[in-house]
C-alpha cells in the first residue's frame, strides 16, 4: 500500500479527503478542515448519487479517481475529495463492477425486500419500523386485494409525509385537474388537494401501481416474478406488487431529490465558497453522479457573482431535468429551468453526459416526473419530463452536442453547456436501471481533465 493509500481512508489517490453532510445540508466540521488542508493545485470535488451507502460510496470514489495521476500534465497537483451525503442503497440493483452475482438478492426474489434495503430503509425513515414491516409483509404476500394496495398507498404516504386533503374542500382551489377523454374533449378529473407534493402520492394507488408495473416492463426488469417478453397486465392485481415496490423507491426518490438540492445550495456550495475565499488560486472541478450532479449543480447557486474558482462541471448520468439550465421552457416561455444561467457561474464547461442505456433516466426519470404534476396519459411520452442524463442539456441556444470519441479527441469547448453522447462506454447493468451506474471508465476521468484543462 502505498503512503498516499495509506494517508486516504483506502482511497488509492492522494490527497484525499471526504466532505460530509445531513440530510439538512449542515457540513461535519472535521471533515470540512481536512478538506481545507488539502494540498493541490486542482481540487476534484465528487459527489455520489442516491444508491450508494457508506461503502458503496468509497468504493465509486476509489474506482473513478484511479485513472487521473496519469492523465494530468506536471503543473498540476490533483486533490481528491468525495462528497458524502445522506442517500440509501437498494441492496438488489445491481452496479456494474462493484457487487458479486452472489450479493445481490436472486433473481426470482420479487417483490419482497431484502433484508440489507431493508435495513437501509429504517436508516433512511428511523422510527417508521412497524410502517416498513408491514410494507416488507406486503411485497412479500402480495395480496389480490384492492384494499391491500390503498393500505400500502397509505403507509407509503405516511413515511413521505404526504398530508392529503379530501377533495371539494370549501375555498380550496385545486380539487380537480384537467384531462382529456378518449374523444379528446376536456373533462374534469376529481382527486385529492394536497401542498407541493407530486401527484404520484395522491392519485388512486392502483392506477400508479399499474404505470409503474408498466415502466418496469419497458426497462425489461422482472414482474410478477419474471421477466415476460410482450409482458401484459392480464395477470390480476398481484402482478401490480412490481409496480407497489417501484412506488417505494419513488418516496426515497422524492425525499433524494429534495435533499440533492439543500446539500447543493445550502451546504457543499458554501463551503466551497469559504475555501476559495481562503486559497484564491485553488481550481475546483465539481463531478456528481446521478443526484450528485444535482448536488454540485445547485452548489453552483451559491458561487458569488464574479467568482471564478469553478473550473468545470462533469455531471454523469444527471438525475435532474434537462431543461434546468435554460432561460426559457419551451412549454413555458415566461419561465427558466430551476439552474437556469448557472452554468456562467463555471470559469470553463459544463459537461453532461448522457446514455441511451440508461433506463433509469429513460424509463423512469420521466414516468415520475410526469406523475407529479400530470395524471394525464401516465405512460404518454413527452419531451418536458426528460432527464439531462439521458439525452443531455435542452434548449439552451449554441449549447453543442459531441460524441464521446470527438470530445476526446478534439476537445470540448471552454465554457458553456455541452452535451456528451458516452453511450460507447456507459452502457452495462441490468434491470430496472441498466447503465445508470456504469461510470468507471478511464475515457470518462479523461473527459473531466480535458473540461477542466488539466492535461499534458
């Protein structure tokens, strides 16, 4: 083992230090001196994405930096530092390179939750032990009963904390929403008035169920306890426990979503902030994965007007929509996406990367996002809903649009939006999420020391 192994907590680079935060953004003081300490020219700032534990997060960490001490020219000193949060593993999806076939559950494990989520799960909700052993009793039993999948829709309400109001309330705009009927003319659609919470906790339970079951079997993921090619929903409402276990990971994907950004803005932001104030020529290069790039990216909104001490911004497989950085929403033109002009706040690119193989991002990225404010044609394609990951940054004038083998070998441009195509290499893993965590690849720290200017 080498001294810089030896001084980096089992990370094979070094300087290396980690970054730690809550769930409410707030930074573990110890881990922000290490990081102030650090020794380097260029700062790589990594944050992981929302299934990932403690060890799952290392191990990324250690996978992805291997490659950069020989990729930088001999004027740069690289520091290493991952960004931890508070995100929860699936123990069953699968990451490519990281989890032995014999680790993950068995393929003909259901719907039930593995004792490792499940876990997981009480670490995720602490105190909500009786609502998870029921929900785990649920998956495992999967009742052919309406009133089972409302009890299930209730409890999964109850750990998201889902306050659903009874529709028609005096005063209480909102009680109905806009459809269309199969003639196409618009007709009213009762459902429950709720406060800001997406529509997938809110609609009948059944019809989420089906969607998501149906989204399952678009991504070629097991349901009803096998993968069916031409699969139909004629099975009965047991083969819906597919769609009631994906309806589990939506409320730790809500939850995720709103927690990526407070980290972002409230917490790794700021603390960059400080460092750059104290080491004015220090070069910051952010790269999140997943939710991390939405971390990193809404750390973006908290960069002074005229600093210039971030250098470029590499998301991978980013989990967040791809028209966040527009000034104006094709569908909206009064409005911007929620970063919008922040990728001027970067002193270099803004890389997105993105894979057709990501199922995810392609399959259930959108079907969530639709469902959160569209109970309209659940499983109706439509371009608002996509996810930069999957098919990178959206109207954002001159913003190109490059392979993966033509940035490499060309360059990317030194400031602005750019989307990368790096469906060559990001293109293993299974069922439900296929390629979403398939970045350890050389070609990719490569792209991130082209972005941040940091080669030979």
């Amino acid at each position: 083992m080498s001294d810089a192994t030896a001084s980096s907590g089992g990370i094979g680079v070094g300087p290396y230090a980690e970054l730690t935060f809550d769930a409410d953004g707030d930074v573990d003081q110890g881990t922000q001196d290490a990081v102030a300490a650090l020794e380097a020219t260029d700062l790589l700032v990594f944050a992981h994405g929302w299934n990932s534990d403690r060890s799952t997060s290392t191990r990324l960490f250690d996978r992805f930096y291997a490659p950069f001490p020989g990729l930088v020219g001999p004027g740069v000193r690289l520091g290493y530092v991952g960004v931890v949060w508070p995100s929860i593993r699936f123990s069953d999806e699968p990451i490519p390179d990281f989890d032995p076939r014999g680790a993950l559950a068995e393929p003909g494990h259901g719907t039930a939750l593995d004792p490792a989520t499940l876990r997981a799960l009480g670490e995720f909700w602490p105190g909500r032990v009786a609502e998870l052993d029921r929900i785990a009793e649920l998956l495992e039993d999967r009742p052919e009963s309406a009133a089972a999948f409302t009890e299930f829709g209730a409890l999964v309400r109850e750990l998201v904390g889902v306050d659903v109001v009874d529709a028609g309330g005096a005063g209480d705009a909102g009680g109905a929403e806009g459809a269309v009927d199969p003639a196409g003319a618009a007709v009213a659609v009762a459902r429950p008035v709720v406060r800001d919470v997406p529509a997938i906790f809110t609609l009948d339970v059944l019809e989420v169920c089906r969607a998501l079951t149906e989204g399952l079997a678009e991504a070629g993921a097991p349901v009803g306890g096998a993968a069916v090619p031409g699969f139909s929903l004629g099975g009965g409402l047991r083969t819906l426990w597919s769609g009631a276990k994906e309806l589990l990971r939506q409320a730790t994907y809500y939850q995720m979503k709103k927690r990526a950004g407070v980290v972002g803005e409230h917490g790794l932001g700021p603390v960059l902030a400080e460092l750059a104030g104290r080491r004015p020529a220090l070069r910051i290069h952010l790269i999140g994965h997943s939710f991390g790039a939405r971390v990193v990216s809404f750390s973006l909104r908290a960069v002074p007007d005229g600093a210039r001490y971030v250098k470029s911004a590499t998301l991978l497989q980013g989990a967040f929509s791809h028209y966040a950085f527009t000034d104006r929403l094709p569908h909206d033109k009064g409005s911007g996406g929620a970063l919008r002009g922040m990728q001027r706040r970067v002193d270099g690119p803004v890389i997105a990367c993105h894979s057709p193989y990501d199922s995810a991002l392609k399959v259930f990225y959108p079907l969530a996002s639709r469902m959160a404010g569209d109970s309209a044609g659940l499983l109706g394609f439509d371009e608002r809903w996509g996810a930069i990951g999957h098919d990178g940054v959206q109207a954002v004038p001159g913003a190109p649009r490059l392979t993966l083998d033509a940035a490499l070998r060309a360059g990317v441009p030194q400031a602005g939006c750019v989307s990368v195509d790096t469906g060559s290499v990001v293109r293993r893993g299974g069922p439900p999420s296929g390629a979403h965590s398939d970045i350890c690849h050389e070609e990719l720290a490569r792209l991130v020391v082209a972005a941040g200017r940091m080669g030979r």
